[in-house]
C-alpha cells in the first residue's frame, strides 16, 4: 500500500515507529535531474552535457529509508 505524507521527515517517522516498512522520496527536480545524468554518458545526447555535479547526482537519486529491524516478507520465506 502507497501513503502519501507531507514531507520526508513524516514517512521517516512512520517508519520509525513501524507503522510503515520504508519511506522513499524522490527530490524535487528529480526528473530533471535524471535526465541530465543519464544524458551525461551518452555522446549523441543534444544536450552535450559532459559532467554533472553532486547535487545533479543527489537530485536523480531515488532515496529509500527501511526498516531493517527485522525480517520483511519474500517469495521464500513468505512468513519472516
């Protein structure tokens, strides 16, 4: 199930408080982000973009904060 929350910090805290199994936030420019990443490696991209910095990184990054305390169910173990 997807919940949505107004910012970062209350998903991480659902997670904390094992009422959520991760919280995974995107940042704000994400998708530019990505595509100037993604365009930096490529040499026929239009943009001739030839390095990108951290922050360009950090933007395109997906970002997941789990809980870990314990086993999550898998196909194999369907009752950790």
């Amino acid at each position: 199930m997807q919940v949505e929350y107004a910012n970062v910090e209350d998903g991480i805290e659902q997670v904390k408080l094992g009422k959520a199994w991760a919280a995974i936030y995107l940042e704000a420019n994400f998708s530019y982000d990505l595509m100037l990443r993604v365009c930096s490696i490529y040499s026929k991209c239009p943009l001739n973009i030839s390095n990108i910095t951290n922050k360009t990184i950090n933007g395109s990054a997906i970002h997941i904060y789990a809980d870990v305390t314990s086993e999550c169910p898998t196909p194999t173990h369907p009752h950790a």
